[in-house]
C-alpha cells in the first residue's frame, strides 16, 4: 500500500476499475468492509483520509476528532487498500472556494441540527471524487442522509461516478460502530444499544400495523428514561427524508440522541 499527500501522485490508471471510499479516518470494521468490498469490485482501492473542517459546525469536534494515520494506514493495507490519499488541508482546501447546497434532502435531521455540514460533506466528496475519478465509491447505510445527499448530488450536477450504498456495522451489542464511539464513558457504552433495540422493536410494531406516531413516541419516551438527550426518533420516506405519517415502502427510522456531550446516530430501514 501506498500513502500519498499530494492529488499529482494520484495513480490515474486509464484501463484499471478503481473502489473508492471517502474516510475522516480513526477507522473501525465499518470502514474496513467498505475498503474490502472497493478492492473485491476493482482493480484498485483507493481510501482517502480526510478530517474535512468545512463539514464541521464551529461547536464541534473538528479539534478533537481522533487522528492516528500509523494506525488507520496499518488497518486498510491489511483490508485491501492499494493507496492511501491522506492530504493536508491546504492541498485539499488551496483557497476559500466554491461549495456545494444539495436541497430537500438536507432540510431536516441531521442538515438541522448541523447547520452547512452537509454542504461541508457535498463539497468535499464532490472534490474528491472528481480527484479520484472512481469507478465506484462506496458509503456506509449507518450515514442514511449523507447516503442521500450523495445520491442526489450525483444526479443533480451528472457526475459519472457509481455510488453503492454498503449495510451498518455493529458491535456485538448492536451498537453501530462509529469513531465517536470512543468518546462514550464506561456507563454511556452500556446504554448506547438502547438505540438500535429500540430501532428494532419501532421497526416490527410499525410492520405489524401500530401507528407510527405512538411507536416513534413511547421509544422516545424510553431512550429519554434511559438517559438519552433525544434529538430526533422519526419514520422518514426515502430518498427525501421527508417526515412520513403512515407506514409504506422505501422508508426508515432514523434516530439521533445524546449520551452525555457524544451525540449518536442510527436508522433502521423497513
Ligand atoms: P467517516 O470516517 O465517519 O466519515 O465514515 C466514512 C465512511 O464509513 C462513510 O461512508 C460512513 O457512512 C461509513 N461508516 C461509518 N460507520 C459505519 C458503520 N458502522 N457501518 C458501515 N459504514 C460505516
């Protein structure tokens, strides 16, 4: 595996597939499997390593996200990386420069909560696609509205990369795995799975017909008894994410909640 910094020492191999994943790095068995499925798909896999500050609110772990590239450049050579494009902010960012607005799809959740992130991550991954030049990206479910900002992005402005969309990993305890999960004390960590149980159990009560409305509250209700600051615990319709009242296809549960100063995120689909 190669690391390289610099978009000029970027292979541009003409005849070769090339899987690519976009990481902020701290990696984990979700990122892995993205990179092993890119290497089993192409020719070559290429990973970037990229904190993206413009992705990141004033108020927010831009500081503190965990960087370790010895380690993360260690793990994605054993799971099949070719080269590591791990570049500094200046070759990235060279100037204040235009930005990316994805509509509708970013209107609510975390687009709300996170005012301009996803125009932080549109802009990003558009850049580094167009850098890359991938055959096929490929994105983690556990990201459900980034996954729809990249989708609509992708056919709103035609760019002709592939883009898959690759299931959640979890911890054992369902927790799904995320580089925030570190930042969890020993008594959040023990809480954490609420999240997905309750994901779980909301997704069959709505599937056996309970109205969704009194599903999505009494879970609200117990992940607030458990501790959590809950931001969001809704049914959306996909690709919009716009809020859905009845149960129907193509939807998800998407929840957002805080345990202590570590805001968590995860989706069901149905
Ligand atoms: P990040 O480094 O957090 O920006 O994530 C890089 C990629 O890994 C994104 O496509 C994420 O959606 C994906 N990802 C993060 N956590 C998981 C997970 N638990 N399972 C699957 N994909 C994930």
């Amino acid at each position: 595996m190669r690391i390289v910094e610099r978009i000029t020492d970027l292979p541009h191999p003409a005849k070769q597939t090339i899987g690519f994943v976009p990481t902020m790095g701290a990696f984990h068995e979700g990122h892995l499997q993205l990179m092993r499925k890119a290497k089993s798909g192409n020719d070559l896999c290429i990973v970037s390593l990229f904190v993206n500050p413009t992705q990141f609110g004033k108020n927010e772990d831009f500081d503190k996200y965990p960087r370790d590239l010895n380690r993360d450049a260690a793990l994605a050579d054993s799971a099949g990386c070719d080269v590591l494009f791990a570049p500094t902010k200046e070759e990235v960012y060279p100037r204040s420069g235009s930005m990316i607005h994805v509509p509708e799809v970013t209107a609510r959740w975390e687009g709300a909560a996170r005012p301009g992130h996803f125009d932080g991550v549109a802009t990003v991954v558009c850049k580094l696609f167009n850098i890359v030049r991938p055959t096929t990206s490929y994105f983690g479910l556990k990201d459900l509205q980034q996954c729809m900002v990249i989708q609509r992005m992708c056919e709103d402005l035609n760019l002709p990369y592939g883009v898959k969309l690759e299931p959640t990993v979890r911890e054992r305890d369902g927790l799904a795995m995320s580089s925030r999960n570190v930042y969890l004390n020993p008594t959040h960590r023990t809480i954490a799975p609420k999240i997905y149980q309750l994901l779980l159990r909301s997704r069959s009560e709505i599937q056996q017909g309970k109205t969704p409305s009194l599903v999505l509250s009494a879970a609200r209700s117990e992940l607030s008894e458990a501790g959590f600051q809950v931001d969001y615990f809704d049914l959306v319709n996909l690709p919009l994410m716009d809020p859905a009242n009845s149960a129907g296809v193509n939807q998800a549960i998407i929840a957002a909640a805080k345990l202590g100063t570590t805001r968590l995120i995860d989706n069901i689909l149905l």
